[in-house]
C-alpha cells in the first residue's frame, strides 16, 4: 500500500471528510504511481487518515474513498460500498410503483468518478476518471454478484472524462441490454433510450420534482420546455392538465415522448409536441401557459462560461415569465455547478423585475434521496429547482 504524507496545516479538509486531496495538500508523491493505485493518507506524526486511489500528479491528487485502514481492495471492497448504496434507495426509493434510480453516485457514496444508474433489472454505468477506470472489472463483477442485472452498459461518452485524457466509450460489458428500456417511477411508465440517449437515458434526478409538479398542473395549459421524453408532460397529464405542449430540439426524444404519453394511456390530442429551439419557441409564441417547466441543460459548462451561461438563464427566464399568464406557475431549473442556488435565487429577481413579475418561492428542491451528497463536498452540488408563482 501506498503511503502518502498530509502536511499539517492542510489536513482539515480531509479531516472533515472532503473526497478530494489536492497536490498542495501532501509533502511529496513519488514517481512511478499509477492512477488507481491505492493509497494510504497519514498525517505528519504517521497517524492514518483516510484511504483513496491515485488520480494524477495534477491538481486533484487522490480521491478518497474510505477511513478503515485495515481494508483492502478487490471484489469484496467494491461490494461492501455497493451494499451500502444499495441499503439508501432500496429503503427511501424503490416501490413496486419505482424501480429505477441511482445506485452510486460517485464520491457521496464513496465510489469517487463511478456513476451507476439502475433502470429495472439493467444497470448503465460511467466512469469519469482514469483511476475508477482502472478497477473497472472489479466494480462490474461485483455489480453482477450484489445486484444481479439482466445487463450492464457503459455509456463512459460523457466531456468530464477529457480532463482525464480518456476519451468516450460505450457498449455492452455484462449480459444483453436492449436498446429501449422500460422503467417505472411514482406509477407511471417510461420508456428509456439507454445506449443513445442524454446522461444515461434518463433524467432520474428530476423524479420527486416531476412529481411535486402534478398538483400545479390540474386544469392548466402546461408548456414544457427542453422536453426530452416528456417526462415532466406525462407528470403534468396524471396531474390532470388540461393540455400540454413539449418542446425539444431532439425529434428522436419527442418521438420517444409521444409514445410514453401513450403508455400511460392518456389522451395524445391533448398534447403537442413542437421540434424546435425552446429559447426561440419561448421567444416567438403568442401563446400564454398557466404553467411552464423550464429544465434547460447546464449553460455553464465551466468557469471561464460563467458570464455567457447566466445571460442564458436571465434571457430564458424572462422569456418564459413573458409568456406565463397572470399568477401562474413557472418551474424552472438549473443543472450547473457552476452556478449556486443563491445565484440563481438572485437571477430569478432580477428577470422578475425585468418583467414586471412579483415572485414569489412556492417550493425549492435540489437532489433527489438516490443522488446523496456528502455535506463537505460542496463541489457536488448541481441541482437547483424553484417552483415559482407569478
């Protein structure tokens, strides 16, 4: 086992149980390192502290992914935190109306860059950095041995991977995965793209929001914006809207959209599906909603994006609140890290007054039970919804 040195005045953080240890936080780090290779964290006196893999000799130097120092690392390693993971959603998640979620998500559930998403009885997986990447077999077999899917699918395409100098993969690893899954969540029914749809397939971290949105939707016009499969539209429909519009850039996701409202059985002439820019469906429709969803991808994809991504919130914010009738609701999101709910809070006031529209919080939401944070790990945070009455 790898022993590497804490120096003194920066080992609160990992203290505190922060995942990621940065270059400047140790005394030295040898030549010849792997990443992936287990480590050992202690501090100057030689007390352990914490255990992880080598991630690089850049900026972040070990990803931290225990505090026992007597565990080794295999197949058993891996099954014990699968185990773990699998104890939170099987008792806060999955029902016979749910049964698909987030297995791991990543450092909050001690597997730092593994994401595993379960939908039914298949598993699509992701590896985002070179070190997870190494102990890929391990982590496959000992998701075969503790969850027993039908099939597991990698779909490691995702642009964190390049930072790693990895480049994208995707295919089948374990058993058969057909090309459409179907899932359940709350009751209702989805049918998910996994091997060529968005993330994994499906936006599982939007399930408790689409379902606190039903009781806004009854006997209102709902507008849903950067639709996809219409998750929220079908949400809106079991709700009892009177009429929905979906709007996606994606024809193969509207596709996808109507024959999950169908699914579920409700009436398709009281839905519209528009192939479209949303930002210019907003901007050009003479139509007002009662309710609008507005769950954009992340405009600030990093820092250097920061001031171009929030003039694209601010514009399509304003956009939407121009188009949502008197004292309707309005939902909107933000899926970037690089934008903090108190920002967006402030965001949000200023396209309230640029519209004339006193806002007013109905309810806010961030992650859902599957997608944990560890309460340190700020860098984690992502998700951000405001249900907003104006």
């Amino acid at each position: 086992m790898i022993k590497l040195t804490v120096k003194k005045d920066r080992s609160g953080p990992v203290r505190g149980f922060h995942p990621w240890v940065f270059s400047k936080a140790l005394t030295s780090i040898p030549e010849g390192i792997t990443p992936g290779d287990p480590v050992q964290l202690h501090d100057e006196s030689g007390s352990f502290i914490a255990s992880g893999y080598f991630n690089s000799y850049g900026q972040i130097s070990v990803r931290l992914w225990g505090y026992d120092e007597t565990e080794s690392v295999g197949t058993d390693f891996f099954m014990k935190r699968l185990a773990r993971a699998g104890d939170i959603r099987r008792r806060y998640v999955e029902n016979p109306g749910t049964n698909a979620y987030r297995l791991v998500n990543g450092e909050s559930d001690f597997l730092p860059g593994l994401i595993v998403d379960k939908y039914g009885e298949y598993l699509v997986v992701q590896f985002h950095t070179r070190g997870m990447e190494h102990w890929k077999e391990q982590i496959v077999d000992s998701l075969e041995k503790t969850i027993h899917p039908k099939g597991i699918y990698e779909r490691s395409d995702v642009p964190v991977r390049n930072i790693e100098m990895l480049g994208a993969v995707r295919g089948l690893l374990r058993g058969e995965v057909p090309d459409i899954v179907e899932i359940r969540e709350n009751g209702l029914k989805f049918l998910v793209d996994v091997k060529e749809g968005q993330k994994t397939g499906f936006f599982l971290d939007q399930r408790d929001k689409r379902q606190a949105f039903m009781k806004y939707a009854k006997d209102r016009d709902v507008l849903n914006c950067f639709s996809y499969t219409g998750g929220f539209t079908v949400y809106a429909l079991a709700g009892g809207a009177s009429r929905t519009v979906s709007v996606d850039s994606s024809r193969r996701a509207l596709d996808l959209a109507r024959e999950n409202i169908v699914l579920n059985r409700f009436d398709p002439s009281r839905c519209e599906f528009v192939c479209d820019d949303a930002k210019k469906y907003l901007k050009d429709t003479p139509v007002r909603f009662e309710a609008i969803v507005l769950d954009p991808p992340a405009f600030i994809k990093d820092r250097r994006k920061r001031p171009e991504g929030l003039a694209g919130y601010r514009a399509v914010n304003e956009m939407a609140l121009k188009t949502l009738s008197p004292e309707g609701i309005l939902l909107t999101c933000s899926c970037s890290a690089h934008l903090s709910l108190h920002d967006f809070r402030f965001l949000l006031s200023e396209a309230g007054a640029k519209t004339r529209r006193a806002l007013t919080f109905l309810e806010v939401h961030t992650h859902g039970i599957d997608h944990p944070q560890l309460v340190p790990f700020t860098e984690g945070e992502y998700l951000k919804c405001f249900f907003l009455k104006g």
